[in-house]
C-alpha cells in the first residue's frame, strides 16, 4: 500500500488487490454538517446534480461514460463526507479516476436538469418518510442533536430542496469541493507505483479554491452543556401499522483511538447482524417479538452515536421496551462470560475480514481511513488492538452510553 499527497493538496491511498476489476473513490470532506446557511439538504442535492452535466460532458455522457465499458458510477451522502465512486476493469481505471474528479471540480448544474432532478429527491423524501423505521431514526437524530449541526436531516426538506438554486450549488461546491477535503483511493490488480501515477494525472489540473460559505471549524463546537444533556423519552403517535423505537447515547468520537474500536465491539455485541447477538436473540429469536432490531455505531469528529433501531407490533412493545432497558442495564453491570466474551470478539474479527476482502470495501475504507485520520489503520493493527479489549472496557463502555437516564428513546406508535 502507498499513501501521500499530490502537489495540489489531494490525500491518496492505494492499494493492489488481485481482481479483474479496480475500484476508486473520490472521498470528500463535506456533508450535511457543513451546511451552513445553505438550504438543508444541499449537501445531499449537489451529490445528484454533479451527474447532470461539467464543463465538458452533458448528463448523457456522464452516465454512459463508464456503463459503455461494463463499469458502475455512484455516489452517496453521510453527515459529514460525500463519495464519488466507480468499478470498471482494472484498464479503465485512469478513465475513471478523471471523471470521479472531473464529478467533483467541474460541475455546470444546467438549469433544465436540475429543477427535473428536484422532483427526484423530493420523490425520496417522500418515500423515505412513508418508512418509518427511516423516519424514526432521522428524528430521533435531530432530537439528540438538537442545537449542532449534525442534527440536520441528510435528505433535507421538501421546501428547501425545491428553493436550492444553481448559484447556491455553485457556492457549496466551490467553498467544499477542495483539494485539501479530499481523498483518492484505489485497489485493483496493478502495480502501486502505476496507480499512484495516474492519481497524479487526474488531479494535475486542480487548484485550491477560497472557501464561500461553508462551516468554519470554530463554528461547529458543541453547544453548552450539549454533551452532558440528560436522556429524553419520546412518543410520537403515527397510528402506523407497526411500532418504532430508537435507544441511543453518546459514544466515542473518531478521535477516540482505542474506546472506539471498544464501542464497535460492544455494538455488535448488542445487535450487530448475526441472529446471536444479544437483542437479537432475546427478543427475535426465542420470543419473536419484533421483525428486526439492529445496533449502529457513527463516530462523527467531536463525538458519535450508539444507537438501537427496532419495529414490533403494538401490542409488543410495552414487553420489548422494558425488554432492551434489561439488557442495557445488564451489560453496564457486569462484564460477560470469558467464553462468551471471546466468541464475541472472534466474530467481530470474522465478519471484519469477509467484509474488508471486498474491493470496493477496502477502496471506500481506504477513503473514509484518510479522511478521519490521515492515514491507513491497518487490518493487522486494529485485530490486535480488537483481541487485546477486556470484557471490563465493553461493561464500562455500557455503562459510558446506556446507564439509566443517560441515553434516550424515541418511539413511533
């Protein structure tokens, strides 16, 4: 693997992986934090209208530039990053690589497409509100993090994607869409030295831009008091067909180091996606009560998330909330078995290396390892580190995120 940065200010990593096929990313840091004053959800907008047309393709070319050669174009937005990706053969990667940046620097946001593309994600706001266990966790979000910017919804609203304007894309990318926010990753079957050659062609053209707009760093400090706010305890009537709750608490930041890779441990502990994590085997499996329950873990820069999602059937959710409180409180009490504890770490492990020995995993991980931490963790590392936590640091961990009256609840019913 080879790391470093072009002369314009683009942070790279690349690694070789035998493959017919290679995969690259444009990783950017800027997302829906960095709003600002912008319309909500102009971050996730800009994500569908860089596709509509640059300075040298029309939205046509765009799309047909990498399906004419069997390759996949696309793109995604989170709270504080946005990703262009790409899988071609391993041969059109330098094609890629040009119009990943190309997406990124040199977008035209011709008028016509972009009031057409406002009906498309208004149609997914739309649908993402008709599912609730969408909408539940959206909400919840906003609720916990009420006051900073990481409240906003991804998707924005309906309202302030049909009032984004093509000077106000302009100025977003402009101010965001820089040479020093981002990374370029790569894996494929070609010597490293080749790769990181033609990361240098593709962005040889750039130059760093003044920022117009965006969030400054000393604009997105923690509100008084924001991280040391009691639980809230939420129901909202819906009068849907099944009922929705989120439990959540503070969690470690990405720069947290090792109580990071801890809090991962423990999410998985308690809903990660085999039937025998905790939750799940209480309360799916031996006394089926719910359709699903899932722990996530987002570490965001200043502080992160644990959270529980899950959707029962009304006339359940008075036993698996009180359910989901036990277990919470279980785990903060006492640390679990050696035999189990060892097992549980063994999985994590395991289903770590199914998921890292996909390509286009370990390119977008490359990307997202840059970005956060301006180098590569490496897998033989972070085993390590994830073999040496005690059952003691998962309890107290527990106890850190989900001691009585510290993490919140929402519900849908």
């Amino acid at each position: 693997m080879i790391t470093g940065i072009t002369p314009e200010g683009i942070r790279y990593a690349v690694r070789r992986a035998g493959a017919a096929v290679g995969y690259c990313a444009l990783t950017i840091g800027c997302g829906t934090r960095d709003e600002g004053s912008f319309p909500s959800g102009i971050a996730h907008f800009t994500e569908h209208a860089i596709f509509k047309g640059t300075a040298h393709r029309s939205a046509r070319s765009i799309n047909s530039c990498l399906e004419l050669l069997g390759g996949e174009l696309n793109a995604f937005t989170t709270k504080e990053e946005t990703v262009i990706h790409a899988t071609v053969l391993k041969e059109d990667l330098s094609r890629a690589l040009k119009l990943l940046v190309e997406l990124a620097t040199e977008p035209s946001f011709p008028e016509d497409e972009i009031e057409i593309e406002k009906g498309v994600v208004v149609e997914e706001i739309q649908s993402y509100k008709d599912s609730p266990a969408d909408d539940v966790y959206d909400c919840f979000e906003e609720l916990f993090f009420k006051g900073h910017p990481l409240s906003g919804p991804i998707l924005g609203t309906e309202e302030s994607v049909q009032g984004i304007t093509v000077q106000q894309l302009k100025d977003y990318t402009a101010g965001g869409f820089t040479p020093d926010r981002m990374v370029l990753s790569m894996v494929a079957d070609l010597p490293e030295d080749r790769m990181v050659a033609m990361l240098h062609r593709a962005s040889a053209r750039l130059q760093p831009v003044a920022c117009v707009g965006m969030v400054k760093e000393a604009d997105i400090s923690l509100a008084t008091g924001w991280s040391e706010r009691g639980g809230f305890d939420e129901v909202v009537k819906k009068d849907n067909h099944e009922a929705n709750a989120v439990f959540g608490g503070y969690a470690p930041s990405l720069a947290d180091g090792r109580p990071r890779l801890v809090a991962g441990l423990l999410s998985n502990i308690l809903a990660g996606p085999a039937s025998n994590s905790v939750l799940g085997s209480v309360l799916r499996e031996r006394n089926g009560w719910v359709y699903g329950v899932e722990a996530s873990y987002t570490p965001y820069k200043e502080t992160g998330i644990m959270a529980i999602s899950l959707g029962c059937d009304p006339s359940n959710l008075s036993k698996v909330t009180r359910a989901v409180r036990r277990e919470l409180s279980r785990m903060c009490e006492a640390p679990m078995a050696p035999r189990t504890f060892a097992a549980a770490k063994k999985q994590l492990l395991g289903q770590m290396a199914v998921s890292t020995a996909n390509g286009e995993s370990q390119c977008l991980g490359l990307g997202k390892s840059m970005l956060a931490f301006g180098r590569v963790l490496e897998d033989q590392v972070v085993r390590q580190e994830i073999l040496s936590i005690t059952a003691e640091e998962v309890r107290a961990a527990a106890e850190a995120i989900f001691a009585p009256g510290k993490y919140s609840s929402l519900v849908f019913i």
